[in-house]
C-alpha cells in the first residue's frame, strides 16, 4: 500500500480490501494473500512448477479415464467379493423364504447397495425391482460360492420346474448359468422331507417308497366270477 501511495501524488486509491480482490481476479490460484491482525498483509505467488505439474496430472488423470474406471470397477468387485466369503450361512437346514424374508437378509450388504445403484438408481425401491436384485444377488453369491451356500430362491424356482414340468434337463441347464439349483439338491431336499418331515439338511439316512398297483376294495370281478363258477360246478357235479 505504500508503494502505491507513491504513485499517486496525494490523490485516492484502492482500499486494502479492493486490492486484494484485483489481485485475485488477475492471478485467481497462483497467488496468496496472507492477513495478519495490526500487520501488514504478506502477498505471495505460488511456484510456477506447482501449477505445471498440476496441469499435467491433470491431463493425464482425464487421459487415463478408462484405466481409472477400470482401477474403480476392480475394487467394488474385491470388496464385494470379500463380503460374499465372509458372510456365514447356516447349511444345517434348508432356509425358507419366510425366514429369510425372501432371501434379502442373506445378501451382503455391500451386494445389495450394488444392485440397487445399478437397477435403481433413482431410488423407487419397487418390489419388482427388489425382487429382481435379490434373484440377481442369490445367483452371485451361488457363483462364488457353489458349495457352502443353499439359496431358498434358487431352491424355489427349481422346486417349481421339477414339479410343474418334471424336466431334470431344463434344471441342469438353468444351474449351469447359476439361475436355479442343482437337480440332486432337488432331490436331497425331497429325501430330507419324507425322511423327518420337515427340510432338514442332514445326510444320515435315506428313505424310498416303491409302490404298485393294488386292488384295496376286493378280488377283481373276473377272478371273482371264475371263484362263483367253480362253486357251482362243484354242486352240479355233487348232485
């Protein structure tokens, strides 16, 4: 300030705080105006190699966009990931939709978010959508782990086709692709019912009805008239 007076010959200039909005217009981020109570303020510009090498990083963050994205996509995959390894999952007995509330308590947390982000982004949270989120995830989570997890929703769906359709071919096809359950976990669900009543997982027993056709309501018409017949040729042959 007091070299501007200098220059001004008695006449009036800029106010401290008007000067310091100049100086910013003029050099925005390249320099800095320190204020110190009863001291004189400290203006002071920043290094020339500062900016350059943030101007180049800069550059090359907008080239390497892609392998940013690419470097992003891999670390929600990890951390997924990890969180699907980590989750405990009872394989004691087989769980229910109900128990469950339809398979959503099973997703981690991390998954659930990701699809949700991915299917709904604006938020509506339907339950169409929701549903489709906790299919997707069952099928994931059955992908990453094809062992030591039982998913009630596959379970379902391939419940419903061996039922509806009795096709082990179009459930193999399905569990392939991870879109319902293996055709032996069918069977084994089926075995734990009729063994205990009830959708144990336990492998200590096995249990097997064969059955035939059986006549519960009397001898068949024609063994009975041939049974009538020889009765009365008995008679007739006594007589």
């Amino acid at each position: 300030m007091e070299m501007m007076e200098t220059f001004l010959h008695g006449e009036e200039g800029y106010s401290m705080k008007y000067l310091k909005q100049k100086l910013k217009e003029r050099y925005q981020d390249d320099i800095i105006i320190t204020s110190l109570p009863e001291k004189s303020s400290i203006v002071s510009f920043r290094d020339s190699a500062h900016r350059i090498l943030r101007e180049k990083w800069m550059a090359d963050r907008a080239a390497d966009k892609a392998e940013e994205n690419e470097r992003i996509i891999e670390m929600a995959a990890s951390i997924i990931r990890d969180d699907i390894r980590l989750s405990v999952f009872d394989l004691s007995k087989y769980p229910s939709l109900e128990d469950t509330e339809n398979g959503l308590s099973m997703i981690p947390g991390s998954l659930n978010l990701f699809l949700h982000k991915l299917l709904d982004p604006k938020g509506k949270n339907t339950g169409v959508l929701s549903r489709r989120c906790s299919a997707i995830a069952h099928s994931v989570i059955s992908a990453c782990r094809p062992r030591s997890f039982i998913s009630p929703v596959l379970l379902a769906i391939a419940l419903y086709i061996h039922r509806r359709y009795a096709s082990r071919e179009l459930i193999d096809i399905l569990s392939s692709i991870s879109f319902a359950d293996e055709y032996k976990e069918v069977q084994r669900f089926e075995n734990g019912l009729l063994s205990g009543n009830e959708s144990s997982y336990g492998l200590n027993g096995f249990t097997q009805f064969i059955f035939d056709n059986a006549n519960l309501a009397g001898p068949h018409p024609s063994t009975a008239g041939k049974s009538r017949l020889g009765e009365s040729d008995k008679q007739e042959s006594s007589g």
